[in-house]
C-alpha cells in the first residue's frame, strides 16, 4: 500500500504539471514575453514527450518493473525540469521545462495501472484505475486556485522550486516502497518494442484508438490551457477568478473518474457506458460553442460538465486491457496511453493554431467558438469509429 500511495503521489504531481500553465498564463507572458502560441507549443511538448516516451516505459516496465522506471525518470528527468522552468528567462526554456517534466511524469500512472492489471482481478481494473485517476486529479485542483495564490503570494519562480523538492522526494519514496510484480516466465517473456507491432495487430483494439486518442482532449485541453485565455479575453477576468473557475472545473474531473470507474460492473457493459459518457460531453461542448460569452457564470457551469463526462479514461482502459496478453501488460497499457497523452498533445498543438488562424480583431468570441466547434467536430469522428467496438463486459 505505500507503494501505490507513492505513486498515487507522484500521478499528483503529472496531473499538476499537465495543467497549471492556464493559471500562469498571465505572468508567463507578462515576465517572459511569451505569446499564448508559444504557450500552447509548451504545453502541447509535455504531453508529446509523455506520449512518445510511453514506449520506452511500456518495453521498462516488463523488463525492469515499474519502482526502477518510476523513480528513476520521475527523479531525474521531472527534476531537471523543475529546475529549469523556475530559472526561465525565455519561452524556449519553458518548452524544454516541459519537455523535461512530461518525460518525469509519463511512467508514474502506468506503474501503477501495471501493478493492478498483474496483481489485481481484472474485473476490478476500472474501478482501481478510475480511482486513482480521480484522486491523483487533485493535482488538477492544486494547479488552479491555489496555485494562483501561492504565484500571487511567493512568486511562480519560488513555487516552481518547492514542486521541484517535492518531485524529487516522491521519487526517492517510490524507490523506497513500490514493489515490482514478479516477472512472467514464458518464451514470451520480452519482445522488445516488437510487442508493439503485435499489439497493432490485434484488431479489436482498433476502433477503441480513436476514442481513447481524443475523449480526453477537450477537458484537459480547456482546463489546461484554453480557459485562462479564455475567460481573460471575453470577461477580463483576473488570475484569481480564472483559479477558482479551473478550480471547479479540476474539482468535476475528479467527481467524474470516480463516477465511471463502477459504471462497468453496475450496468455490465464498458462500451456503452462510454458512448452515453461521451455523448453528453458532446453536447456540452456543442452548446458552449453556440453560447459562449452569454455569462461567466453559465460557462463555468458548462465546463463543470465537461470535466465531469470527460473523465472516461480509466473506463476506455479497462476496455481496451480486456483484450490484451498477459505478457505485453506493461506494453499494452502504455500504447493506448500513447494513443490518450499523444491525442492530446497533437490537440493542443492542432488548437494553438486553430485559434491564432479564427481570430478577428475586435471580437475575442471568434477564435474561441471556432476552437469549441473544432473540438466538438473531433469528439463526434472518434465516437462514431467507436461505436463498432467489441464490447467487453467486467465478468469477461
């Protein structure tokens, strides 16, 4: 049990490091001249780092065991970062702090998610995930309000150092108490990345990619990065402001992941669950897109819903583990993870430009329905490829 509190920890700390750039927009661009594109970029990097390095901790975690990869990138790379966006003096900077910090972060959640598909019946793998999603998402919460008043009281530079502390602590805890399972004997044993390619193969994953790759996108995209600018450019609304908005909004993502994670055993159905789940995301962002700027409040409350209906995640996993071998758990998990942070990233990226190319001067509304238009278009092509998907029931 320390093990997974370390790690439930360090998840903490990758939630907090995936979203706080919304808070800090402001002083961002204030002390360092960056422009929100380049803010967008950096964000978009941590999440592309923490994709594209889900292959070398899926090959490390069936070969090394999820302590030694945990601790070791956590430590060295979340630190370095740390370490390097607290002293920035330029936007580059931030973006290879990020860079840094998304390669920390990206063995942390499936260290764990390894230890419950081995260690644990897999009928309760979506309820441990969502679990721990929902509680390593008050990292979400301590990167909106509090952290704009820590940044308002101490300065971003100062807390961007205690995180660094802390970074390393819970890495040498991870070092101290994680566990590895014990390792399967089979002539299967280690493929290297060539257990990737066998996964590919598997057709039944196929039309679970899409919606793994893009449910996520819009809540942590606009919690994230999109509701600071936001809510600055169409109400002027202050840092603090902006804080408790994302604060109610971080608080919905963790209600919502604890409500998927037993929706699969109380209706026996994990492929259903997710249409409704994400269905209802659809239309609250399809109805911010048509009445955008009508109140800050009826916005807040709509983002509340998209936090909530957005956190299926754990549940998409869950489906998704249910067809895979045994022997390529670690690899399995960590490509539809792939699939989920790099879907993320790329949207972060696709909408940086999706809103610099909608803007209208004079109208701060235009940018931002495209954006919402854009998201809710993407959301709908992955739920239809979705719908032919093998469903696969938690007694299966």
């Amino acid at each position: 049990m320390a093990g997974i509190a370390a790690l439930t920890a360090a998840y903490v700390l990758s939630q907090f490091f995936r979203s706080f750039l919304a808070v800090l927009t402001p002083a961002l661009i204030s002390e360092l001249g960056a422009t929100k594109a380049e803010l967008s970029m950096a964000s978009g990097a941590w999440f592309i780092a923490f994709a594209l390095m889900q292959f070398v901790v899926g090959v490390s975690l069936d070969r090394f065991g999820p302590k030694r990869t945990a601790a070791i990138l956590l430590g060295v790379c979340g630190g370095a970062g740390g370490l390097i966006f607290a002293s920035a003096t330029a936007p580059w900077m931030i973006t290879l702090a990020m860079v840094l910090i998304g390669m920390g972060c990206a063995p942390v959640l499936m260290a764990s998610v390894f230890i419950f598909a081995r260690e644990f019946p897999p009928a309760r793998f979506a309820v441990l995930t969502s679990t721990l999603i929902g509680v390593g998402s008050a990292g979400n919460v301590f990167g909106s309000s509090p952290l704009a008043n820590a940044a308002e009281a101490f300065g971003w530079r100062w807390v961007m150092l205690g995180l660094v502390v802390v970074t390393v602590a819970v890495a040498l805890a991870i070092a101290a108490f994680v566990r590895d399972p014990e390792k399967l004997e089979t002539e299967h044993a280690d493929t290297g990345f060539s257990g990737y390619l066998d996964l590919l193969r598997l057709r039944v994953l196929w039309p679970i990619i899409p919606l793994t790759a893009i449910n996520y996108a819009p809540a942590v995209g606009i919690r994230g990065l999109w509701a600071g600018p936001y809510l600055a450019d169409v109400y002027g609304a202050t840092a603090i402001v902006i804080g408790q908005v994302t604060l109610f909004m971080a608080l919905a993502m963790v209600a919502g992941n604890f409500l998927y994670g037993p929706l699969d055993q109380f209706f026996r159905t994990r492929k259903w669950v997710a249409v409704v789940g994400n269905s209802l995301s659809l239309c609250a962002i399809l109805w911010l897109a048509l009445h955008a700027g009508e109140g800050i409040f009826a916005d807040a409350v709509v983002l509340v819903l998209i936090g909530v209906t957005g956190a299926s995640y754990g549940l998409l996993m869950a489906h998704a583990r249910a067809f895979l071998p045994m022997h390529l758990t670690g690899r399995g998990v960590t490509l539809m993870n792939f699939f989920s942070i790099g879907g993320v990233g790329v949207m972060q990226f696709v909408t940086g430009a999706v809103v610099t190319a909608s803007t209208v001067p004079g109208d701060p509304l235009a940018a931002y329905r495209t954006l919402f238009v854009f998201y809710a278009a993407m959301l709908a092509v992955a739920l239809i490829a979705y719908l032919p998907a093998r469903d696969a029931r938690p007694a299966d």
